[in-house]
C-alpha cells in the first residue's frame, strides 16, 4: 500500500499507536503528486544507490525502491523501525539502519557494499539541516547529487553571495561543492502535520572537480566558520580568535593586505575564491 497520502498515512500512525515526534523534525510527506515531483528530479535509476536520510514512515523510500537498485535508508526514531518494517516489507532493495545520520560512517558503509557513489534523496528534519548538508558536502563520501526538502529560506541561504544577510558558511559549502537548482517551492499542506514555513526542494549536483582551487579545502573551511562564527566581527579579529586556527592578528592582516584587501575586512564581503586564496595564504 503507498502511504504518502493523508488517508493513508493518518492510518497507519493511529493504527500503530504512533506519536509524531515534533524533537525529530517529523513532517511527513503526504503529496503523492508532490513526491513524485521530487523523485523524478532525482534521476534515479536502477544503477543507483540512494541514501535516504529520515524515512519516517516510509512513503518516499517506496518510491525510491521501484526506482534504484539499493536504498539505504538512515532513521533515528526507534519506534519507527517496526512500521518501517511493514511498508517496506515488499521492497528487498532496502537496507534499513536505525542511527543518526550524523554518526553514520557513510565512507565505511560505501567501502563495505562497494558502493561508488550514492545519490543523497530526503524530506530533511529541518532543527538539523545545515550539520546534514554541510557534513555530506565537507566530507569526503562519495556523493554524485543531493536532492531534498528544506526550508524555503534554507534553500535561498544556499544561493546568495557575499553582501546579502543570508550568506554564510553554507553558501559556501554549497557553492565549492555543487551547483543548486531550486526545483519546487512545497506549500504545509503536503505535509502531515503541517510545518509553520513554506519549504523547497532542492537539486545539488556536485561537480566532479570544484570551481576553485585550494590546497587543503578542510583548512578552507575551518577558516569559513570561524569567520561566520563572528560574523560582525572583522576577518582578522574573528580568525585569531579561533585558537584552534592558531593565527594571530597580524598575520592575517597581513595576509589580506597581499591580496589587496583591507585589514578591516568581514567575513561576510569575501566570496569562495577569495576564501580559497586566503585560505592558501594563511
Ligand atoms: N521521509 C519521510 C517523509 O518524507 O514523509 C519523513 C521526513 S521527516 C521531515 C524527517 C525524518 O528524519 C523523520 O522520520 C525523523 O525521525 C528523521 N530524523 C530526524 N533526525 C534524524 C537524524 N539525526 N538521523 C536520521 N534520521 C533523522
């Protein structure tokens, strides 16, 4: 039975006993048309290993299954297990693991089933978007595209540059790693129950080789967030005050000055090349 629609899936969760968990960012997806929408800009095939992260009560993972070869699916609510259990019990393609994603060794799971690369698919929990996002682009998993739900002003945060207040350390990951492309802007109603904001679904497509260079983009982005840590604090000011950079004042002044910047620059003015050379700089 497909459970992505509101019959179905108000249903189950009474049958079930179930509790909607509001601490695990629990909006299920109940939109088959809109599921459809988000499937299809996946491009998934039957080649295709997708991670799933949040299956909930499994209404996208069925759809996944018809359509890769193998679906990991990552789901931290325990009690979600066992009615995972029965609506995916007709797909044999899905491996079900309950853990949190952000502990979840992803590169290991890839070296195990040899795996090459994963196509990442989810209606995110959005109190933890941003650690997702930024642990799948900063990490070194093999990650081909990543297509989810976010909310409306997450998925705009992705897409801005330097001088506008939503730019920040995502901007950033986002932009060295992939190239987005909003594809739907998804109303409360598609959701069970209803989340206070509009939401988007997102398509990142990662590149195979990133638009700058940079030696080491760990250091790179250890800079990134310092400097957004701090962010009404000038770049020198907020980088020697990472201890764990171990920069001082000077020399990152110093530093900026050879790229022809002003020592009182933010964080904030300075785009992914110029974080790439600072970053080399430094
Ligand atoms: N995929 C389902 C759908 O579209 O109907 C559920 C989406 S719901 C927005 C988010 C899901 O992520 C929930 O099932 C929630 O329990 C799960 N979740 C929350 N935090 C998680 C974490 N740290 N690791 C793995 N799953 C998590």
């Amino acid at each position: 039975m497909r459970i992505a629609t509101p019959g179905n899936t108000a249903e189950l969760i009474r049958k079930h006993g179930f509790s909607v968990r509001k601490k695990y960012g629990q909006n299920f997806l109940v939109d088959a048309s809109m599921l459809e929408k988000i499937v299809d800009s996946a491009q998934i095939g039957a080649d295709d290993t997708v991670l799933e992260i949040g299956p909930g009560l499994g209404g996208m993972t069925q759809l996944l299954a018809e359509r890769a070869g193998h679906v990991l699916a990552v789901e931290i609510d325990s009690a979600l297990i066992p009615i995972l259990g029965e609506t995916l019990a007709e797909y044999p393609n899905v491996d079900l693991v309950n853990e949190d994603i952000l502990k979840f060794d992803l590169k290991a799971y890839a070296r195990e089933h040899g795996t090459e690369r994963f196509k990442v698919v989810a209606n995110l929990p959005y109190y933890i978007t941003t650690p997702i996002l930024m642990q799948l682009l900063e990490g070194d998993a093999p990650i081909e595209s990543i297509t989810v739900m976010v909310q409306k002003e997450v998925a705009d945060r992705m897409q801005v540059g330097p001088g506008t207040k939503d730019y920040g350390a995502l901007s950033l990951a986002v932009q060295y790693r992939a190239k987005p492309v909003v594809v739907a802007v998804v109303p409360p109603e598609c959701f069970l129950p209803r989340p206070g904001v509009d939401s988007s679904v997102i398509r990142l497509e990662v590149y195979d080789k990133p638009p700058v260079e940079v030696r080491r983009p760990d250091h790179m982005f250890r800079l990134i967030r310092a400097s957004f840590n701090q962010r009404r604090k000038t770049l020198a000011n907020a980088l020697s005050g990472d201890p764990s950079l171990g920069l001082t004042r000077e020399r990152v002044q110093q530093a900026l000055e050879e790229m022809g910047l002003s020592a009182m620059v933010r964080g904030e003015t300075l785009g992914l090349q110029e974080f790439a050379r600072l970053s080399d700089a430094l």
